[in-house]
C-alpha cells in the first residue's frame, strides 16, 4: 500500500535550511558515499513539496531556463505544490498547485501515487501537517557534519518517543541517515499503509 514518506536532510542540530533558505551548509559537506536517491525515487509516484522548497529548486537549478532538467530530478511523476500563489512551472513539467488543508488534498495525492509512494520532500512545516493528520509514515533524515544557529526546522513539532520506532541507522560517508517508522495515534489512520512499524 501507498506510504507517506518524508525524507530529507538536516543540520545536527535540526536545521534543514539557514535564515536565508540557503542550503550552503549542505552543499559544503563532502558527498562521497552520500546517500544515493536514485532507488528512493524509483519507490516514488508521487512528490509534495511547500512553495519555498518548490521555488528554492527552481533557482538554484535555473530549471525555469533549462526546463529539461526537471526530468532528470522528478522524472515524468507529478508534484503537488502547496502555495496559495501562482508560480511558475518549467516547460513540460507534471506540477500541480494545490491550497488549503493537506487531508482535504490527500485523496488525489494517494491517487496519484498509484501502487508507490509519495516523497515530502519539505519544508517541515508542510511534513508537521502530514504527521497531524496521522497520514505520515516515515521519517528518514540523513544528518550532516553542520551546526546552524537558527534556520528552518526539521519538523516544528512536539513528537514524542512513543510514536516513533527507529527502523534503521547507516553511515553514508559523511552522513548518518536515520529512519523512523511514525506510529498512529488512537485517532487511526487517514491514509497510507496504516500498519504499525515493526
């Protein structure tokens, strides 16, 4: 069954990006032996992102320029982009914009996925609107060598052990890459697998 999936990089100290929404601590770290994303993304039908990380990639790839480059990162799959305004989408890109609450939209997301999964890929806050829904249920976070003294958060909230059950811890050069199974609470599941993590 389709599972919710909320991968991404982080600080050690729980930053995904610095005050600016730069990325430049992570583009620092030596990437030999990183984790390779190529067999996540095969497991993936679907991508849902907030409006900061969607125009974020748009810049920094200069994707808007070279539009044929989307493909090499989301392939033909769509990507749900949650903004209450109108952005811009590269030539030939499968992007759909979508506002208000995330369960109202979960329905066509799953949909979408088809018999995969569906990657949040960020920020935090929109993965935070998955977990309270209980519609998340992964977390895998690879951990780089930086610190950041403020910034955006891995996941703005109050998530205590007993929801989470830790599946696996792996060193990928640099990284240390965590995931966690997300335990549902007694209100049950709204999508996903809806099975407890072993």
């Amino acid at each position: 069954m389709t599972r919710i999936v909320y991968y991404t990089a982080s600080t050690m100290n729980g930053f995904l990006a610095d005050p600016e929404n730069s990325l430049a601590w992570l583009f620092a770290v030596d990437t030999t032996e990183a984790p390779d994303l190529a067999g996540l993304m095969d497991g993936m039908g679907v991508f849902v992102e907030g409006s900061t990380t969607y125009e974020w990639v748009l810049r920094e790839e200069k994707l808007l320029e070279n539009p044929a480059k989307w493909r090499q990162f989301y392939g033909e799959k769509p990507t749900y982009v949650f903004t209450s305004r109108q952005l811009p989408v590269p030539d030939g890109a499968d992007v759909r914009f979508v506002s208000g609450s995330v369960k109202n939209v979960l329905p066509d997301i799953v949909a979408a996925a088809g018999e995969k999964d569906v990657w949040v890929v960020g920020g935090g806050d929109l993965a935070g609107q998955f977990l309270d829904i209980d519609a998340l249920d992964e977390i895998t976070v690879s951990i780089a060598p930086a610190l950041l003294a403020g910034g955006a958060p891995l996941l703005p909230r109050i998530v205590g052990p007993d929801r989470l059950v830790l599946r696996s811890a792996l060193q990928q050069g640099q990284f240390a890459t965590l995931s966690y199974g997300v335990r549902k609470t007694d209100a049950g599941t709204v999508t996903g697998s809806g099975a407890e993590p072993a």
